[in-house]
C-alpha cells in the first residue's frame, strides 16, 4: 500500500494540460481543470472546498490527489530603501531567495530558477554554493504566490525578473513552463509579457527554443567586451565566445518596439575603461541593445571591487555619446545582501 503522502501533490506543478489529463483519466469533465485553475491563480483559493460551483464529489477527488500550497516564507529582511528579501524554506530543507524591489509606481520581483548555480562565474555571490538542485515549476511559481499573499495581492506586482540564483537555461522546461503560467491570462497569473524579463548568462543553444517557446523578454549578462575578459570572469564564454553570442542575440526574434537588455557589471581596472566602452558599443552594434551598468556589489566572496563614480559616469557617456541607452541601475537591497543576481545561499539562517 503506498503511503497516502504519496498520493499527495503540489497542483502548481501541473499546467493546465495535466491537470485536463487527470480530470479525464477520472471521467471528470475537462472543463473542470479550467474552473479549478481559475479558482486557484485568479480567485486566489487555497482550499478546494472554497470552490462552491464544482461537485463535492469532484473536490473530494482534488483533495485526494493534491494540495494547494505556496512556498513556506522562513524569513523576511527588509532594507532601507524599501527592498524586501524572502527566504523561502523548500519541502527537501533546501532554501531559495526572492527580492521585492520597489520602483516609482510598482514592484519589480526578483525570482530564483534554481538552488545555487553551476555556471561559476568569478563576481558572483551564487556561483559560490555551485548547483545543488534545479527548482520546479511549482516552486517557480511559488515565490511569485507566496509574495503576492504576503503583500495582500497588492496590484503593483508588474514586474517579474528571472535574475535571483541560477541560470534560468540551465534548467529549461520548469522555466518555460512557469513563464507559460505566469504570462497567461486565461488560467494562470496574467502578467503582461513586456514585464518579465529572462536573463541569462548567454546559454545560446536555447535561444532558439525559448523565441518559440515563449514571448517573455531577454536580457543577457555581458559583463565584458573582449573573449578573454569574458572569459575569464564568465567560464560559460569559453563554451559560447562573443562572436556566437552576438549572432545569437541579432537573430533573436523581437517585436519593432524590443530590444535585448545586456548587464554589464563595471568591475574596477577589469571591464571599466573607456576602451572597453568603445568596444561594448562597437560590439553590440548589430543587435537592437540597451544596456543596464551595474556597480559591482562587493561581497565577501570577491576580490573585486566597485569603480569610483567618475569612472562609471565616462562610461556611460561613451555609449550615450554611440546612441545607446544605457542606465546605471544602482542595486536595490544591498544593505541586506538582497541586490539581485547577488543572492547568496545562507541556508544557515533558515
Ligand atoms: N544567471 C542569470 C540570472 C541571474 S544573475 C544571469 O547570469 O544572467 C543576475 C544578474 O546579477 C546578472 O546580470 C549578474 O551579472 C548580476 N550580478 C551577479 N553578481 C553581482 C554582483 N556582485 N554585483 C552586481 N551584479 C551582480
Ligand atoms: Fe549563475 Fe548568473 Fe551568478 Fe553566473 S551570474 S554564477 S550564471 S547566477
């Protein structure tokens, strides 16, 4: 006999075409699975008994087989400017970290895709802990359920970033799947595809599958203008050099009003002169770009450090002066370690 805990499972990790399987596999009217979707992501229900229009029967059946049940908030830091981190316990020990930054008129959230990250990349707070384990799709979609019931479904969440631990790529169909979820306005979140941005340290060979996959936008952490710089800061460039990057970006398929954000960390005397400007603006010059500058976030686990203001300033003006916009997005959160993209893993204060 299994144990009925067996039985049990989380209904965030099915999409809606699962959940019409089941229903059918059962005899119950595929239908159902949309009135249960909406009842859950629209209606906000976390009990299938508050789900008055369908059958007692029917709801016995749910609540046999699944739970509803967002992510355990194990801890909440809040940081001067506004920032909030959540550290959100997961059902195997492990823990994950989400930020809610706010922005002048909305919330901007900043999601994981997975525990760690194996990509290494030498500035990074995440790269430290290596991969411990892919995310699914259910605890993708978890840390927007549980932010959005802690804020009260404040209506200013607009904004959803795949920019927390892991490389969102690297772990593909849950990402796609939660992305689905979150951008549908039928059964899932309805967040406008213009506000959920992907970011990735350049995993080129799913590119293509997420232009078909997907209309979310793409952001790609550059963080340098030459292989060798690249390189040495991000070891997925040896495996993916500018050239194939570039390529990559130029064909991806935007609509006439998108563009792709590239990052790119200022690292003091390592990508900062105006040089490396000059080559960033030559670089991207066959993509449709705009570019975010980020001021390394020092940390204990890095040897490098932030440039002085004038030197951010220049490079700014380099690639204003070559037309492109470019932003220095100062990090939200540092005074609690929640900058995003910096989360690190302290699975002690769990
Ligand atoms: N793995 C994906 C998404 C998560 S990292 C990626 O690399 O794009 C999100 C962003 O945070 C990246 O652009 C990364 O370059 C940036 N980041 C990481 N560590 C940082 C630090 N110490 N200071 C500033 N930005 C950092
Ligand atoms: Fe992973 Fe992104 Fe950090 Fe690189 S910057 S180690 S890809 S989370």
């Amino acid at each position: 006999m299994p144990h009925p805990a067996d039985k049990i499972l989380n209904i965030h990790e099915l999409d809606h075409d699962q959940l019409n399987d089941w229903c059918r596999s059962l005899g119950i009217e595929p239908y159902r699975a949309k009135q249960v979707m909406r009842w859950i992501y629209t209606r906000g229900a976390d009990d299938f008994e508050e789900m008055t229009d369908i059958a007692k029967s029917v709801r016995k059946l749910l609540a046999e087989r699944f739970f509803i049940s967002s992510l355990e908030i194990k801890k909440v830091e809040n940081a001067h400017d506004g920032s909030r981190k959540y550290l959100f316990g997961l059902s195997d020990g492990n823990g994950i970290e989400t930020v809610l930054i706010p922005e002048k008129n909305h919330y901007t959230l900043c999601i994981s895709t997975q525990v760690g990250c194996a990509m290494g990349c030498r500035f990074c707070m995440t790269a430290k802990t290596g991969l411990i384990r892919n995310l699914t799709r259910g605890e993708i979609i978890g840390q927007v359920l549980g932010v959005q019931k802690d804020i009260g479904g404040d209506k200013r969440l607009k904004n959803i970033v795949l920019m927390g631990m892991g490389e969102p790529l690297a772990n593909y169909s849950p990402v796609v799947s939660a992305l689905q979820h979150i951008t549908n306005n039928d059964t899932g979140l309805g967040f406008s595809n213009r506000r959920v941005t992907l970011s990735t340290s350049g995993m080129v060979s799913k590119f293509e599958d997420l232009a078909r996959d997907t209309r979310v936008r793409l952001a790609v952490s550059l963080n340098a203008s030459d292989d060798k710089t690249r390189s040495l800061l991000m070891p997925i460039n040896r495996t993916y050099p500018l050239e194939q990057l570039i390529d990559a970006c130029a064909r991806y398929p935007l609509t006439p009003r998108d563009k792709i954000t590239f990052e790119y960390i200022l690292i003091r005397d390592v990508n900062d002169s105006p040089e490396d400007a000059l080559r960033l603006s030559k670089l991207l010059r066959p993509v449709k770009a705009k570019i975010n500058l980020i001021p390394f976030n020092p940390h204990p686990a890095s040897e490098f450090e932030r440039p002085e203001e004038e030197r951010i300033l220049n490079f700014q003006a380099v690639l204003c002066q070559k037309n492109y916009t470019a932003m220095i997005r100062r990090s939200k959160g540092s005074d609690i370690s929640a900058a995003c993209g910096q989360l690190s893993a302290k699975q002690a204060a769990l």
